[in-house]
C-alpha cells in the first residue's frame, strides 16, 4: 500500500553463477528512484508466484528448488522480514498462477511438475491454512488466470503436462460454488500469453500467435481482437486509462505455439 515494489528470487546467469537460483529480495522505491537490499528468502527459488494479500503482506508460492517446492513465505513489508506459513498440499515449480479472490484467499492452480494433476489450492491468510478445492478440467502451466468482475477466474490455455503442446482450453472458476464451469472456447492455443481485463470488463489475451482474441464474461463468448505486428510470448501487457492496453518485449517466434 505505500507504493514500494519488491522483487524476490529468481535466478543469475552473471560469470560463475550460471542458473543459479536467488534467495534475495530487494525493494524500489519510486520515491526516490532506487534500489535497495531486504530480508532475503529462507528458501532459493525460480518460477514462483508472489502475491500481495489484502493486509499488505506478500505471499510467495512454490517455484523451482532443485526440487519441486511445496514451501510457502510470507513477506511483512513493515518489518521487512520473512516468515514461513503452512506448505502447500502439492508441490509446484514454474508456471503456476496464484489470484487473489475477492473474499482475500488465493487460488493457486496448476503448473509443471504437480505429479500430473489437475489440482488446484486456496490458502485462506486468516488461518495460515490451505486446503484442496475443485480439480480443473485440465492439467496446465503456462496459463493465464484473471480474476472477473463477478468474482470468478478465467484460466485460459498454457501447456500440458503430457505431450507439451498448448491447449486451447478456457475454465471459469467460481469460489463461492467451488466449482469449474467450461464456458465458449477460445479459437486459439496459447502458452506463456498474457490476459488482461480492461476498462469495459472484458479480457484481451495476447501472445503465441499474433492474433488477438477478446472474452466477454456477461456473454460468455469470444472476438477476435485484431493482430499484433509481431508474434511474442512471455511478455507484459497493460491496459490503459483510455480503454486500450499495451503490450511489451517478450520472445519473439513461434516457439510457443
């Protein structure tokens, strides 16, 4: 809530330290315009998820440890320290997603190495505890997951576990039900693509392919969205004060679909 950036883990490929994972954490403060060293990690990782909950706290989730990680850290931006909450029930490396619900749990699903399931978690920050909730349709990582208006999530494409191809499919998760609906598909197979919600309500998914496609959650259905000038994957998009959105960098090809 003050504005502050933090940014955990990852990993190096500087002289000597090829891949290796990180445990430090630093913070920007665009106060100032710089960067500074902060309480580092209790555990190395790459290709978690870091959430900030609704008392400001941030949650960091699985990643890639030389094993796939069940561990679970919580960051407390006041004292700048670490703490460990309860693992999760299944162990995640990269490519996971973790949303923040309107009622302040988190729902964790999917990605690589969860033993081939379909599996998805809550982690409730009141209790410190997770616990199972209904399973996908099916198995992913590299998927987008955006949270609605309504209060569902949107999972859409990413890969799966058997095969490695992207998979077209899109589910809708509602907490309040605990329960997974399939809504009209997408035309498009997508990994490491972005889902952005804008201004209208809508979500602009982007990447693999150069085109662009649009879902309307009151309808339920799909648009196409016009094309990119340049396919690209695992990279950043932003909507815009005007309606619009931005996206930005990433790797270009067809690698990812």
């Amino acid at each position: 809530g003050d504005d502050r950036v933090l940014v955990v883990g990852g990993d190096t490929d500087g002289p000597g330290r090829a891949y290796e994972q990180l445990d430090s954490a630093e913070i920007y403060d665009p106060s100032t315009g710089r960067w500074r060293l902060t309480g580092g990690l209790a555990q190395a990782r790459l290709g978690h998820t870091a959430t900030v909950l609704r008392d400001g706290r941030v949650l960091v989730t699985g990643g890639c440890t030389g094993a796939c990680a069940t561990s679970v850290e919580v960051f407390e931006p006041r004292t700048e320290t670490w703490a460990p909450t309860a693992d999760m029930l299944t162990g995640r490396t990269r490519q996971h997603t973790a949303t923040l619900l309107r009622d302040g749990r988190v729902l964790v699903v999917g990605g690589y190495d969860v033993d081939r399931e379909m599996s998805v978690e809550l982690f409730d920050p009141q209790t410190g505890t997770w616990r199972l909730a209904a399973a996908m349709n099916a198995a992913r990582g590299a998927h987008s997951a955006t949270l609605l208006g309504d209060g569902t999530v949107l999972v859409v494409g990413g890969y799966t576990p058997t095969g490695g191809t992207a998979s077209p499919l899109a589910e809708r998760y509602d907490p309040a039900r605990d329960e997974w609906t399939v809504p009209e598909q997408p035309s498009i197979a997508r990994s490491d693509h972005t889902a952005t919600q804008l201004r209208d309500g809508r979500v602009l998914v982007v990447g693999g392919p150069p085109a662009v496609e649009l879902y309307d959650p009151a309808s339920g259905s799909w648009t196409t969205g016009g094309r990119l000038h340049e396919a690209r994957y695992a990279h950043t998009t932003t909507a815009l004060p005007d309606g619009g959105a931005i996206a930005i960098g990433g790797w270009g090809g067809s690698w990812a679909y």
